[in-house]
C-alpha cells in the first residue's frame, strides 16, 4: 500500500471532445498507476465536490452563479477556450473538492496527492484558458477557514505563469506564489506573483533546476509556510505541443524531487496537483504524471525513514 492516498473521481474528465486538453488523462493516468502495480484500488479515495460557499472563498458570487446557471457569455466562454456543458462544471467542483481533500491528507501524511485539479488561469471574476475555477485557491483558503493551517505556498511548474493564482492571492500575505514559466508563452499578461521566474526559450533541464532551486530556497528561507501546493504541470516537456522549453522526462523527475524532498525534509506537507500536459504523444503526459507520483513515494519513505517514528506529519 502506498505510504500517501491518491485522490480521484472518475468524473473529473471536462468532456471536451476532440481538444488540444486531454482532460481523459485523469482516468488513463489512474488506469496507468493500477497497470503497473503503483497503487491498487484502496490507495485511492474519491472527493466530495467543492460547495458553492467554498468556491466563493476565491471567486466572485456572479461567476459562480453564471458556471451554475449556464449563463456564461459568448466572450465568457471564448476566454475559457473549452465549451461549456454541466459535465464540465460538475468535473470542476468535484477536481476543487479533490484538491481540498489533498491538502488535508497531505497535513496528515506528508503528502496528498490529487490526480486532477492545477486550474491556475482561473481568476476570482472569470475562467481563462481551460480553468473555470481556481481549485489551488479554493483548498487553501478551505483549509485556513477550518484553521488547519493559515500559510501557504504555491510552487506553480506549470510551463504557463500561474496568473490566476498571482491575482486570487494579490493582496493577501498569508499566502506565498512562485511561478517558474516560460516568459514568451500565454497568459501574455503576467499579473505577478509573490516571485516569478521568468525562462527564455528551450531552457533545458540542468539551467531550469538550478533556476528553480535557487528561487525555490530563498522563497521557503524567508516565508514559513505550514502547506506547499506544488503544481506540477507536464508541460515543460521537450515535446509538449503548448510549451516552448526542453525539459526532459529525467529532468522533469529531478524536479519533482527536488520541489518534493525540500518540502518534506524540512518537516512541510505537500499536496500536489496536476495541472497542464499536452505532448504529442498522450502516453507521454501521462508518464510525466506519473513519475511525479513515484517521486513522492520515493521521497516520502526516505523522509518517513529518517524519523524516529516515520510519523512526522500525522496531526490531531
Ligand atoms: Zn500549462
């Protein structure tokens, strides 16, 4: 049995058809984890969806009244880049609620891990580029309602700045936003974030991590957070149709690890969402996903090792 739970729902697919968003990863992602005997079917628990009020911690009570009515305009749902249908809007409720669910196991584990959510484009009025809703947002402010925890830091590797994180978390101190993206892609407007990494094009694995981990440890050395949501998008991926970097699958590993070991080596949950993915090949994002989950575990039982009790995380 694996030492943390992966959380899905076998409606998180946004039934979008033929679209450049593979939004069926979620299930072949599940499907590949049981395949080859990563995880069986107790390792996985299913969310509740998100309710109206934990949405409306993030966004505005107009959109969520638009996303539940079907009342989204012509320009609404142009800025979305994915058709609106009440399948889509459950699947965002359920991948908020799933992402909520993460954080709290990831308090009582170490780490949590959701096999869906990232919509890091999703801003407290509107949706952007295929992010209705911003589930990275909602989990946050849900935990620091319940008092679990009151700060947190956003790590976003997603190859898209986390723009819509950046504005959800603006004015509010309680919460620190890393983004590390490529400069010349989308959103061409970059509302920043607490510190944003700006990449050149092609960046490869060797600069990306020393990048990332120089920006990553000065962040954690100055804010002391009690949650890290790592965001960790196929994206950057050499051969990701969306995303101008060279990062390889070996390079996207040691990303993990090292966004993961320097969590949890310093005593701090990590809940993870998957975000962006879209290779030319579906296969390959899924591989990407999937190696995220088994540096968790790698890293998860090396820290759990290292303790006297391997019950570093477990709370109340
Ligand atoms: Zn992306």
């Amino acid at each position: 049995m694996l030492p943390f739970k992966l959380v899905f729902h076998e409606r998180y697919d946004l039934n979008l058809g033929e679209h450049v968003f593979p939004s069926r990863k979620y299930q072949w992602l599940r499907d590949r984890l049981v395949r080859t005997r990563f995880a069986s079917a107790e390792d996985f628990v299913a969310p509740e969806p998100a309710t109206d009020d934990d949405v409306r911690l993030v966004h505005d009570d107009e959109w969520v009244a638009k996303l539940r009515s079907g009342t989204l305009t012509y320009q609404d749902i142009l800025r979305l880049e994915i058709p609106y249908s009440r399948q889509m809007v459950e699947a965002f409720w359920l991948a908020a609620g799933g992402s909520i669910l993460a954080a709290r196991l990831a308090l009582e584990h170490g780490v949590g891990f959701n096999i869906g959510g990232g919509f890091h484009h999703a801003f407290p009025g509107h949706g952007e580029g295929f992010c209705a809703i911003n589930d990275i947002g909602i989990a946050v402010r849900r935990l620091q309602r319940d008092g679990a925890i009151r700060r947190a830091m956003v790590v976003d590797c997603d190859v898209h700045h986390g723009n819509g994180t950046a504005g959800v978390f603006a004015s509010d101190d309680s919460v620190f936003t890393l983004s590390i993206h490529q400069a010349n892609n989308y959103p061409s407007e970059k509302p920043p974030s607490s510190l944003d990494i700006h990449l050149p094009d092609a960046i490869g694995d060797a600069e990306y991590l020393h990048r990332l981990g120089n920006g990553y440890r000065a962040a954690l050395a100055m804010f002391k957070p009690e949650l890290l949501v790592y965001v960790a998008g196929a994206d950057p991926f050499q051969e990701d149709q969306l995303g101008g970097l060279s990062l390889t699958f070996d390079g996207l590993k040691e990303r993990d690890r090292l966004v993961i070991w320097t969590a949890l080596s310093h005593g701090l949950p990590v809940a993870i969402v998957l975000a962006g993915g879209y290779a030319q090949s579906v296969e390959d994002t899924i591989t990407i996903h999937a190696n995220t989950a088994e540096v968790a575990k790698e890293v998860l039982l090396k820290v759990g090792a290292g303790t006297k009790s391997g019950r570093l995380f477990r709370r109340g």
